[in-house]
C-alpha cells in the first residue's frame, strides 16, 4: 500500500489546475488530474510529473454533470489501484471552471445554470460522492475568486457561485472535522490565463487597469497560485481549517 499523499485536481490540465499539479508534485505529493476535452494537454502534464518522479494519472470529468459522477469516481477507484496502488486519495482540489463576464441585465438562465452547474451544485455533489474514497485527516480545497469580495461589474452570476461555495466550505469544514479533514478556499485574484477566453491576460486595457489597483502592482501569475495550494496539502498547513485564503496580491484594497 502506498504512503505517499495523492491529491486529485479537477481541471489539471491547464491554467491554475496544471501549476497546482505541478507544485504538488514538487511537493512530493502524487497526482490525479482531470480534464474535459484536451485529453493530450492532460497527458502532458502527466508525463512532465512523472518526469518529476511522481506517479501520475488523468481522467475525463466533466465537472458539471452531477450524473456523470459515480462513473468518473468508479475510473477514480479503479486507477488508485491499478496506477498508486492504494484505494483512496488524501486531497481533493475543485478548481475546474469557465468564466462569464456578462452584465447583470443581460445573464440568461441558461448562462445561471452553467456557472450554477460547473461552480457550485458540481463542486458540492462531486465532493460528497468523494468521500468515500477520501483518506481521515486529508482535505478539501475549493477555488474561489477575489470576486467574492471586490465587486466589479459583469460578474454577477460567476460570483455568486462562488459565494456559494465559500459559505459550504465552512460547513464542510464543520461536518467533516471527526474525520479530522480540514476544508480550505483559495480565492485567487485576476490571474494571466486562457481563462475566460484569456481576458486578464490578453487584454492590455484590463491587464494595466488590475495592475493599478493591486498593492503589489501586477496581474497575478499562474504560479502565485500553485505553491498556495500546494501547502496547504502538507503537514504544515495542519492547523488551517474553515478558512479563506485570497491571494491576489493585495487586489482592491
């Protein structure tokens, strides 16, 4: 049986999800991630941790469709024994997601329920039918947004699902802590990705206007976000539970 701590990353693939595996592996933790449809870039990221030393694997998750759920942990349970050799997992990431900057008048339901589905209702289903497969004394850590608490204009929806997920991590936090598994949230601030159609990153306007208003005076990179993650799967992150940990450089204050 294996004693080393595996973490599974939803939507490892790319982006903050891929710096977050990258940082874990270095860690020295090994990794499952997943991805929805570039199942090459997955592969990529799997052979750079292996490379590392760390075993490593990807599966196809679409995070948003809770029906897809008992087949995706089933794939989940089926690689931790056949590639780790254990049965269950130490940490769980929920990062997956898509953006939507649209103004509040103009959301349809059908933009609601996607940013509902991928960010809120997919997280809490996809969290409870983990764990089982979760180890006592692991953790969870949800990815929310620096949206949560600056408020800027065509957010609405996407913000609120992440609200959302704020508030039930305290509650996770609390119902699961006699499995000793503690249950953080990172909120990043505006990171240089392909997020949301790379916004932040390609936009010069958006990309100076951030700047001007972060106290450390630049958009944040994908790997200010990894190595944030990454502690707080180790040991000494042990007395960190319930809580909100924003890192955006001092974004609106």
């Amino acid at each position: 049986m294996s004693t080393t701590k595996i973490a599974l990353v939803t939507g490892g693939s790319r982006g903050l999800g891929k710096n977050m595996a990258q940082h874990l592996a270095q860690k020295g933790l090994d990794v499952i991630l997943t991805y929805h449809s570039k199942k090459d870039e997955a592969e990529a990221v799997v052979a750079e941790l292996q490379a590392l030393g760390r075993k490593a694997a990807a599966l196809p998750l679409d995070a948003s469709s809770v029906s897809s759920f008992a087949g995706f942990l089933a794939q989940v349970k089926a690689t931790l024994h056949t590639v780790f050799g254990t049965e269950r997992f130490d940490f769980l990431i929920n990062n997956a997601g898509t953006g939507l900057y649209q103004p509040y008048h103009q959301v349809t339901e059908q933009q609601f329920d996607d940013m509902l589905n991928i960010h809120f209702k997919g997280p809490y289903f996809l969290t409870q039918a983990a764990l089982p497969l979760l180890n006592d004394g692991g953790g969870i850590i949800n990815i929310s947004s620096g949206l949560t608490r600056i408020v800027m204009p065509n957010s609405s929806a996407y913000a609120s699902m992440k609200a959302a997920m704020e508030m039930l991590t305290k509650y996770q936090a609390k119902e699961l802590a006699g499995r000793r598994i503690r249950v953080n949230v990172v909120a990043p601030g505006a990171i240089e990705t392909d997020f949301a159609g790379g916004r932040t990153r390609d936009n010069k306007e958006v990309n100076a206007h951030i700047a001007s208003l972060t106290a450390l005076g630049r958009v944040g990179l994908p790997t200010d976000i990894g190595p944030v993650v990454a502690f707080l799967c180790t040991d000494e992150a042990g007395w960190i539970d319930a809580q909100r940990i924003e890192v955006s450089g001092g974004q609106g204050i």
